[in-house]
C-alpha cells in the first residue's frame, strides 16, 4: 500500500517547514512519505539545526527545497502551508494536491533578540509544531 505524500510548505524552508518534516517522519513514517520546501528557499537555519538536536533530530540528511522541485511533478495527499506567506502566495490551483491545510506559526527566523532570546523563540515554536503534529496524528 502506498503511503501519503505530505508537503510541508513555508517561505524559506528554513525552519518551521524543516521541523514538521522530522517530525511528521519520526512519528508516521510508516503512513506518510513527507517533504519539505519553501517558495523562496534560504537555507537551513543554524538555529533549526539546533533546537532539533536538542530533542534528538538530525538534519544532517536535510536540505532546503523550492517548492518548483515538486510542482507538477509530484502528487500530494497533503499540503501544508505553515507560514502565513506561504499561504497567502502558494498558488490556489497547485496540481496533484488532494488535500490543502493552513498552520500558522510564528517565523522564529525574523525574531529580534540575542542568541539566547533566538534559541528560546525557535524553541518555542518547535514545540508548537510538534503539539500540532501529534494532534493532527491523533485526529487522523
């Protein structure tokens, strides 16, 4: 039986798409088959790399994607859009998608502060991504 694709869609895909990737896939690898991208791709934040090490996700494996490496080329159970942006500027008619979700997170990449501030925000939506994950499963 084949699993469910999953797109997981932001901005940069630099962190909030990268965290419901490794999540999701830690969790229900076995029912879905999950990516990540972003509409304009930035690159993994340092920070990312961090605040999922801290609970125990490698990212060595990961990279940041376009969107336009799926578009028409892939078909979606799923689309998730987990940045406002995204949602706003994601084309409405995206072809293959059975199923559209909206998330909104909070960017940690565009907070202000100290590193140790910085590191507390991308904590804290890791977390909020993880809850959102888990109760999606739940539901599901």
């Amino acid at each position: 039986m084949a699993q469910t694709k999953v797109l997981f869609l932001c901005t940069g895909n630099s962190a909030r798409s990268q965290m419901a990737e490794a999540f999701l896939r830690q969790y229900a690898g076995d029912r879905f088959d999950v990516y990540s991208a972003g509409l304009e791709p930035h690159g993994i934040n340092p920070f990312t790399r961090v605040v999922m090490a801290e609970v125990g996700y490698d990212l060595a494996g990961q990279r940041s994607k376009s969107v336009a490496e799926y578009l028409g080329k892939v078909n979606f159970g799923y689309l998730i859009t987990v940045c406002d942006h995204a949602e706003k500027n994601c084309p409405t008619t995206f072809l293959g998608v059975s199923n559209r979700l909206h998330w909104s997170f909070e960017d940690p990449a565009a907070f202000v502060g100290s590193d140790e501030e910085t590191l507390a925000k991308f904590r804290e939506v890791r977390d909020q991504i993880d809850q959102r994950i888990q109760s999606w499963l739940a539901a599901s």
